[in-house]
C-alpha cells in the first residue's frame, strides 16, 4: 500500500504516457494547494456570468436527429457559440462536420501534459425541447415543485431526493412543457466560462489546453468526426455528468459481434441432390448457443456485463444469408474477448454440422474509460476536487459516456465529471446552480493541477 500510495504521489511531478486501471488506483490524502484560495475568488466573480450563460443558452434550439446527418438547429447553435467565443477573444475552429475546437497554448516555462475538456451543445431528441422557459427558484423552500402538464418534481421520492440538500439554494427547472436541456448546456456552460476566465486573466499560469464541443452525442455520434480537430489531450475530463460530485471513472465496453451464415441457394424440393442449405436453422442454433440465459441482460446486474442477439434477419438482396446482430457489454474487455472466442468455437461447430459459411465481424461502439486512463488523472481528479472541498464519488456506468466514444477513436480515456444535471432528457429536468458552479470552479482546479506536472 505505502508503495502505491508512493508511486501516485511521484505521478503529480513526473509526467509519463502509461495509464492506470481506474478500479486499481487508491487516493491518496493531499493537502489543499495555495492556488485554492486564488482559483475560489476568481470563480466567485464569474460565477453570476456562469448562471446566466447558461439560461441563455437553454434558448439555444438545439436538437439532434436520430435521422439527419446534422440537425439545422445544431448548425446555428454552433456558429452562435462561434460568435461567442470569437466575441470573448478565444480563436476556435468550426470544422466541417460543426465541431468546436479550441487549442490554448501554454503559458508555462517547462513541459506539462496537455489538458482536455469536452461537452456537446445538442440536446436530446426524445422529448419535447424548442422553446424553452426555464423556471428559476431563488431560494428553494424544501417542497415539491408543480409544473404544467402535472410534473411534480418531488424531493420524498427516490428520483428526486438529492432536491432536498438544495434547501435554500438557486435551483432551475423547465416549465413542464420541455426539458430544461441541462443535459449538456450546464457542461457547456462550464467549459465556456472556464475559457472566458482563462482568456481574462492571461497571468493565471496553465499549460497547453484543448477543449472539443460535439454535436450529436444524444444520438450516440460524438465521436463521430472527431478526428477533424485534432483533440487529442494526455489527461482529458469530460463535462457531461450528474449532480453532488459524481464522477464517472468506469463504464461499458460495448461491441457489437455480428455473425453471418451463408448457406447454398437452390430448390428446396430438390435439396437432397442440389447442394441446397438453409442458413436459418443453423443461425438459430448458434444465437441459442452463444446468448445463453445467464449472458442475457435481465440476468445481469452490477459489474456483469450481458450478451443479447438483438436482431436476426435476412440482408437484403442476399439469398440463403442470416444475419445475427449481437450486442456485447461489459466493464473487462478481456471476458468480453474470452465471450468471443468462445463464440468462435461453437460457430465452426455449427458451420460444419450444417455445410454452412460462417463469419464474425465486430464493430466497438465504446469503451470502458477506466481501462485507459493515464497514470496521473485520477490523481489529478482528486487534487481539483479536494480544493474545491467536493467529495468525489466515484461512479461505474452501465452504459456509454461521450468519453466512451472518444476513446475508441484515441485510444485515451477520460473522467466524466458532474455539472449539476438532474433528470436528463425528462420534462422534469433540474439544475442544482450550486453544482453547476462547483463543476466551474473544479475546472479551474484542474488545470492548476495539470499545470504542476512535468514531462520527464
């Protein structure tokens, strides 16, 4: 344990490319630096700047589609943001495909890690989200709130509990005709004001900084054209998480195995001679055999990951062809790589029982960030939050994050960290503006932290 704890604490003030498994890594106890103060005072004064923002952008149409390539409301959206951000003194670039990349250069005397931060300006597309009203409550008294259309955000129910901590404090709903699109506006929010604060205060040192805003990740394709910008940080946090210092530091993998059979066109009634071969029942056979009942997803829980053939069908203007679709998730991608070679096995079996052609291509959709942080994120997570005097709590997702995506194009994973969201893509969607400013004000933390490594 001393060596451990020895070997993070080196991590602060010596930079390398090697990662740490997320589920591996102790914190260890650190003592608030002498920027805490400076970076409290500073976040005081935007603070009012940041609430207002944000407000200002949940005007912001924004929408994506499941079925366009790009929604017109993301479109204007980005080049307000670009307006914005041009207005602010900050050089960003709009590329082809609407996303927003700026490259801060360091101001620093020695060599430190780059530094990166994302967000997505889109909202979600599963609810009702143009025209806006956000409801703002000043000091929240501690009752349920009643919107239109009979929303109840109510803080005695489990949904809802965490409202009862904001007796007191700024919180903001929708009016209970839309989402509040806090989901990511508040991360968006953060990411620009941390911009705007940097740009302002030029002597504040940091080190080379990127931040990449995405369109489209409420429909799964943040990553989608990523490579347009060139992010590509050492140490990277993603803002687009929940509310009371929740930090997601793990998630799925996910792939989806797709296994086609190919049997022998010809006249059935003739199949005893002609060489006929359905390429049905062999198909069967082996989603059967590969998804059994302890892999499908209602038996799975906790860390358990879940293998479910989620479509079979015939491809279209292809004969005597069955197509398996296979969704595959799980937090070790080495189970998830023994799954399949499993699969493999009972394939060849099937494919020579039934003088069929069977073939296995895999298309990874996400991957578990926890497996490819770098050494000095969690470390660095923990000195941000500790100066903040936030608890993080760390958090395994069963699911995918915009980092998730992100990393199958980089190869780099990252932490997502919360921004005070409640209820996403809910007509009873909440801000707590008390989190949403801790997140801003972490933001700061971090790039102080980031700022004290050096590259060997």
């Amino acid at each position: 344990m001393r060596l451990k704890l020895l070997v993070v604490f080196l991590s602060l003030f010596a930079f390398t490319f090697s990662t740490v498994n997320a589920a591996e890594f102790t914190a260890p106890a650190i003592k608030k630096p002498s920027y805490a103060k400076k970076n409290q005072k500073l976040a005081d004064s935007f603070r009012q700047k940041l609430f207002d923002r944000f407000i200002t952008y949940t005007t912001h149409d924004s929408q994506s589609s499941e079925t366009q390539e790009i929604t017109q409301e993301q479109i204007d959206t980005a080049h307000k943001l670009m307006a914005e951000l041009k207005s602010l003194g900050i050089d960003a670039q709009l590329t082809e495909h609407y996303y927003i990349f700026v490259d801060l250069p360091s101001n620093l005397a020695w060599d430190a890690p780059v530094l990166g931060y994302s967000c997505h300006y889109d909202t979600t597309p599963d609810n009702l989200g143009k025209n806006i009203k956000a409801q703002v409550i000043e000091k929240y008294d501690g009752k349920p709130i009643v919107l239109k259309n009979n929303q109840v955000i109510d803080p005695s129910t489990e949904k809802d509990a965490y409202l009862a901590t904001q007796v007191g404090k700024k919180v903001v709903t929708s009016d209970g005709t839309t989402i509040l699109s806090a989901d990511d506006k508040a991360g968006l929010s953060v990411v620009v004001t941390f911009l705007e604060t940097l740009v302002k205060n030029p002597s504040k040192p940091h080190g080379r900084i990127q931040v990449v805003i995405a369109p489209n990740e409420d429909v799964g394709r943040a990553a989608q054209y990523i490579e347009e910008t060139g992010y590509n940080p050492d140490i990277s946090f993603d803002f687009d998480g929940g509310s009371d210092g929740r930090v997601v530091a793990e998630n799925f993998n996910a792939e989806s195995v797709i296994f086609t059979v190919k049997g022998t066109p010809g006249h059935q009634s003739y199949a005893a001679t002609n060489g006929y071969r359905n390429a049905w029942k062999p198909a069967c056979q082996l989603g059967d055999s590969i998804c059994r009942d302890q892999d499908l997803p209602n038996n799975s829980s906790g860390e358990q990951g879940y293998a479910e053939l989620h479509h079979m069908y015939y491809p279209e203007n292809q004969v005597s062809t069955a197509l398996l679709d296979i969704r595959l998730r799980g937090f070790d991608q080495g189970e998830m790589d023994n799954w399949k070679e499993r699969a493999d096995t009972i394939a060849n079996t099937i494919a020579e029982k039934y003088e069929v052609a069977i073939s296995k291509q895999v298309v990874r959709s996400y991957g578990n960030v926890g497996e490819a942080l770098h050494e000095s994120t969690l470390a660095v997570m923990y000195g941000a939050f500790n100066s903040a005097n936030v608890e993080p709590k760390i958090e395994k997702m069963r699911a995918g994050t915009t980092a998730s995506m992100f990393l199958v194009k980089t190869g780099k994973g990252a932490l997502t960290v919360f921004t005070g969201q409640n209820n996403p893509h809910a007509l009873t969607e909440w801000l707590s503006e008390e989190d949403m400013f801790k997140s801003y004000l972490i933001s700061l933390n971090l790039a102080d932290e980031v700022a004290k490594l050096k590259l060997k």
